[in-house]
C-alpha cells in the first residue's frame, strides 16, 4: 500500500518520504501541499531545507489558527517568543508572508523590525519566494511594483511593504501585520527612553494600519519586562484585548506550551542541553532568563525569582 498524501506531509524526514511518494503522490503533494500553511509551503520550496522541528510545527499550526480566529474576530493577535537563532523570523518572516499573499493575494503584509534596511531584507527574501514559487498559487509579482521594501502581487491588490520600528508606514493598511524583534541590542533595551518610543510608535502607528479581521504578530527573544512584548502583554490583560502568546524558554520549564519536561532542551538536534548549559554558565543570569528562557527579570533582583522572598522572611541589619 501507497504512502497517503496527508501521512506523506505530516512526515517529518522530508527527503525520506520523497523517496517512498508514488508518481501520484508527487503530484497531489506539488498542488496542494504547499498551500497548506507557511511551514509545509517552507518544507516544499527549500527542498527539505527547512526542518520541520517540534516548536516550528507546532507555531505553524498556531500561525494558522491565529489567521482564521483574526478573521472571525475572536483575537487580537499573536505573540512568539523564543531564543535566538530557533528559526522564529525564517518561519514567520520570509515563509508567513509569501505563503499569505499567495494565499491572499488581494490582502496586504506590512513588516516592521528595529531598522528599515534590516526589515527590507525580509521583504527581499518573501518576494524572491513568490517570484519563483508563485505559479504554485497561480499569482506572480508586478513587474511594475517589485522593490524589496515594498512589492505588489500583478494584477491584485495584494503586496508587502516593510519599514523600520519607529519610523512612518506608508500604505493601504495590513491584513497581516508583522513585528519581527523590535528591539536592536541591549542598549535600546534598558533605554526607558526607547522603550516608550517604541510602544508610543506601536500605539500611534503600527497598529493603526491593521484592518478589520486582520492579525498582527509580534516575533521578539525578549531582552526586558518592559519592552514591547511585555508592554502589549500588559495593555491587553489590563484592557480585555485578546493576544495569544508562543512561548518556547530555551530549557523547558513547568507547564511547558510544548508539553516538555523539565530541563529538555527546545530544539535538541541543533541546540543540544549539553550546548544550552555551556550558554547558560557564559551569561549572567540576568541575560540568560530573558534572552533564552523568555523570563526577563527585574534589573538588579535576577540572582534569585520574584517569589523567592515570601512575606515572613527577614535579615538582620
């Protein structure tokens, strides 16, 4: 018996199940697997590249769930956190907006990130996608409107532009607005300064170019309880807004979104726990709780938990 399409894309060896897919399997996968959502479309186009780790399968998923309760007015947006180099931005920064606009393609992508050049990057590498998968969609690039920063779909209203955190968004609005990490070093991130800029700017600017039933996910390793993750967390649960939050600590922790144990490593094939914890010795504690365990604590208090001093507890003077 023949390998089924729908066990064909759930496999997680891609260039394995390649080798078992009959002719016709093959061609259902080359129509319709890519269309599936942003990470089967990633697993198709990069020719197995793009793994298929247990927390990129799973923000896939949610990815898609997030679109559809968006479009019904049920949430608000969506919120990954996870440590550096774990595949967030190639997922939810060059495959998410191809995938969507092929999807989509009279709907609008705006994606912002901390400087407009670097934003621009993304926007170059989901528009090289659609020029050269497009056909998998039946959608193709204007000719006419195809610059990096900002790129229509030919013949639709549909397109993507991108900007830098903090600076104006031109545009018709976004039905996908994407934040990917706001914040550019540990500078910025201490600077109570930039911190209120950047949420002033997210109040005032970003989040007004979302349209109706539209998503905004916001991609950050965090670096402050302060910063822009923390600040939208903080509005929305003060303000009844509906977020949903992705949340991978490096080393998981109680109640993990992935339903690890305590102490396995997020992603064991490229970031072993062996690796992890000779990180973990390198840092200060402070920078290893928000950076890789997305637990940013208060400055100067990081050497213990917030809890650790119950009421009873006293010094000596």
């Amino acid at each position: 018996m023949s390998t089924s399409p729908l066990k064909f894309a759930a496999n997680e060896s891609w260039a394995s199940s390649l080798r078992w897919a009959t002719e016709s399997e093959l061609e259902y996968l080359e129509q319709n697997l890519p269309l599936l959502s942003p990470g089967t479309f990633a697993q198709w186009t990069s020719e197995g590249k793009w793994k298929r780790a247990r927390h990129l399968a799973f923000l896939d998923q949610a990815i898609i769930e997030a679109i559809d309760a968006a479009a019904k007015g049920t949430l608000d947006g969506l919120v990954v956190s996870m440590p550096p180099q774990h595949g967030k931005s190639e997922l939810c920064s060059k495959y998410l907006p191809a995938w969507y606009l092929g999807t989509y393609p009279d709907r609008r992508v705006i994606l912002t990130s901390y400087e407009a050049d670097f934003a621009a990057t993304w926007g170059r590498k989901a528009r090289d996608l659609l020029e050269q998968h497009g056909h998998l969609f039946g959608v193709a690039v204007s000719s006419r409107s195809s610059a990096v920063n900002r790129w229509d779909i030919a013949g639709r209203d549909g397109g993507m532009s991108t900007a830098g955190v903090g600076g104006p968004i031109t545009g018709r609005g976004a039905h996908l607005l994407i934040v990917d990490d706001p914040v550019k070093n540990d500078e910025e991130a201490r600077s109570p300064t930039q911190r209120q800029k950047q949420w002033e700017w997210w109040q005032s600017v970003a989040s007004t170019r979302l349209r109706p039933g539209g998503l905004s996910v916001v991609i950050q390793t965090r670096w402050h309880r302060d910063d822009l993750t923390g600040k939208i967390l903080q509005h929305a649960d003060e303000h009844g807004q509906r977020w949903r939050q992705i949340c991978f600590p490096a080393i998981a922790e109680d109640k993990d979104d992935l339903g690890r144990q305590p102490g396995e490593a997020l992603w064991e094939e490229t970031y072993s726990l062996e690796r992890l914890l000779r990180m973990k010795a390198a840092r200060t504690a402070y920078y290893w709780q928000a950076l890789y365990q997305q637990n940013p604590q208060a400055e100067g208090g990081v050497e213990w938990p917030d809890d650790f001093f119950g009421p009873d507890i006293w010094f000596d003077e």
